[in-house]
C-alpha cells in the first residue's frame, strides 16, 4: 500500500482497524479529549438516558460511557472498525450506516456524540440535521474535531507494518459548525480546543490540534 494513496474513509478505516487502537494519535484523544467529553455528560446527567455515538470507530468511548446510560448505540461506515468494536463491547449496540442518513426514527436519543468523523464529511449539515432529528427535545450533541487548519492534511492512519493510508478529510472551522448547527435546530453552548500540549484552553492558539462542542436541542 503507498503511502500516498488517499482512499474513502470507508476503505481506509476498514485497512487500519486492526492497528487503530495502538495509534498514537488515539492515546493522545483518549488522554487530553475524551476527559471533557465525559465531563459535558456528567454535567448534563438527567436520569435514564440514550447515548448515540457517530462515527463511534472501535467503540472504545462507548464502552466507557455505556454503563451510565439506558441504551447504547455506536454508528460507523467501515465494517473493520465495528468488527473490532463488536469483540471489544459485546454489550453494545453497533449498527453499519452512514452518519448522514441515520436509520432511527425522530426523537430517539438524549446524547449524540461524534468524535472526529466530522472531518471526513463535504457537508457537514447533513449529519448536523440528522442530530437535531434523532435527538429529543433539551438534548445534547458533543461533536469534536481535529483542528482546520493547516498543520493537518488528509488523516492518515497506520497499516500492517510501517504502511500508512490517508483517509479523505475536509476541514470545517468550528464557527462554522456552529452557524450550520444552529440552521438546524442545534444551538452551540460551549466550545472548547485542545492543544499539542493536551492542554484545553477557551481562545485561539496556533498549538490547538482539536475542538469539543456542546449543542443543545431547543
Ligand atoms: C477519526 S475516526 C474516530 C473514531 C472514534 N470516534 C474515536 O474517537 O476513536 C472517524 C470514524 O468515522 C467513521 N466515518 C467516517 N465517515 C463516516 C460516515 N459517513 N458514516 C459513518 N461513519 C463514518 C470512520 O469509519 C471512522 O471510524
């Protein structure tokens, strides 16, 4: 495989599966990232509740966050990341779909979560408005980000051995989301971003590698 090959995410994410989780990358979100977005749930805790995860991967933040919640379902496109994420959490629900047309019906979770699958999307309205449906009234979606600028290209994942593929990435400026999020019925509450340092900071800095948003449903 070259290292220069840009495929569909679908393609590239089903190659690196077996190697995703020992990515560098990953110890570094699960370390500095998945701290606030656990933090946004807790804050937002409201007894018996359902968890959607977007773009869920591996599943390895919802195998964290399940036991907190009611039901708990992961959605991704690449058949290899669910493999892994099904032996992984037997206990929760995976389901093989594109993030942008959601088979579930209106009204369906209290939480969305989507960790870095934005990216990978032209339009990211699509799966904006498929939030704000499947969401129920006074819910919360915590959508997060590597950073749009240009410190970041096409994502590229490891392979077997030394291979690396690039998967097709898009950039969205968070205030982007933002303006897209709320045409949807999805206002923004918060907006935090993560530097190199793992540090998360409320202002621009050119060592921001990633954002964590909070929208809630009106
Ligand atoms: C950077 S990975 C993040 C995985 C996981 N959220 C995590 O934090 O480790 C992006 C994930 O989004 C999935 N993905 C990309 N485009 C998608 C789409 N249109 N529908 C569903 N999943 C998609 C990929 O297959 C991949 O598993």
């Amino acid at each position: 495989m070259s290292v220069d090959e840009v495929l569909r995410p679908a393609e590239a994410y089903d190659l690196s599966a077996p190697f995703y989780d020992a990515w560098s990358w990953q110890a570094f979100w699960r370390e500095h990232e998945f701290p606030l977005v656990r933090a946004e749930i807790e804050a937002f805790e409201n007894g018996s509740m359902d968890l959607i995860d977007l773009g869920c991967g591996t599943g390895h933040y919802l195998g964290l966050l399940a036991p907190s919640f009611s039901r708990s379902v992961g959605v991704d496109i690449s058949d290899g990341m669910l493999s892994v994420a099904r032996l992984a959490h037997p206990s929760v629900e995976f389901v093989r779909a594109d993030i942008e047309d959601l088979p579930f019906g209106d009204n369906s979770f209290d939480v969305a979560l989507s960790c870095r699958a934005m990216t990978h999307l032209a339009d990211p309205g699509k799966v904006l408005s498929e939030i704000a449906r499947t969401m129920r009234s006074k819910g919360i979606a915590i959508v997060t980000n590597i950073d749009h600028g240009p410190k970041f290209g096409n994502t590229r994942l490891p392979t077997a051995g030394e291979a690396t593929v690039f998967a097709t990435t898009f950039k969205h400026a968070p205030d982007d989301l933002a303006r897209i999020a709320r045409a949807c019925g999805l206002e923004r509450t918060g907006c935090r971003y993560i530097t190199m340092y793992g540090e998360p900071v409320t202002y621009w800095d050119e060592d921001i590698v990633g954002s964590v948003a909070v929208f809630r449903k009106s």
